[in-house]
C-alpha cells in the first residue's frame, strides 16, 4: 500500500503537467479566435482582459507568450496625413472640360496629373 502511494505521488505532477498542456492548447485556439474576432487590433492587454473574462487567468507575460506562441501579432494603425490644404488664398480655376474628355481640335485642352509619394 505505501509502494502503491508513493508511486501515485511520483506520477501526481507528470498528470498536472499533461493537463497544464491541454489548458494552454485551449488557451492558444481562444487567443487565436479572439484575434480574428478583434481584426488582430488587440494587444497584450486587451487580450489578457479578454482571456480573463473567459476564465483563464493569465498575466500580462503569459498573454504575451501565449500571443508569440499562437503566430498572433497586432496590426499597427497609421496615422491620418492631411495631403490637401483647402484654406489657401489661391483663386480655383473653372471646370472648364466639365469631364468632356474628346477634343474637336487640337491643341484645344491640356491635362496632366499630380500624384504623390
């Protein structure tokens, strides 16, 4: 009976150890779901709120490694770029082709293009 114990006692954490496996499994397939779910805008924090109120309880070191392990990473927004300055004191020019594209003569309108970079 005491060999019977003792061996159980041995073989108790290799058994917490597969199931702490398992768990973390679950928990990478939900960070997985929740960064699809979110377009992949929720950092570590937000994923740690998130993983929390599903019942997991993790920290922010451990949502990070959970993100790194999942292939997870966040889309960065850019910031707007105003390229049109509308309040300036050169006149506006008529449209004058009105979108009327085909000449009758030549040398009638002149067009060009301005893109930027």
């Amino acid at each position: 009976m005491v060999s019977l114990l003792s061996e159980f006692r041995a073989t108790l954490p290799f058994l917490q150890l597969r199931s702490g496996e398992r768990d973390q499994n679950i928990i990478i397939e939900w960070v997985q779901k929740i960064a699809d779910a979110s377009d992949f805008t929720y950092g570590v924090r937000r994923m740690k709120r998130a993983l929390n109120s599903l019942g997991y309880p993790v920290g922010k070191q451990r949502t990070r490694a959970l993100m790194k392990e999942a292939g997870v990473s966040v889309k960065r927004r850019r910031k707007y770029k105003v390229t049109t300055n509308s309040d300036h004191q050169q006149p506006v020019f008529n449209n004058v082709l009105s979108r009327d594209f085909d000449a009758q003569k030549l040398d009638q309108a002149y067009v060009s293009d301005i893109t930027y970079i």
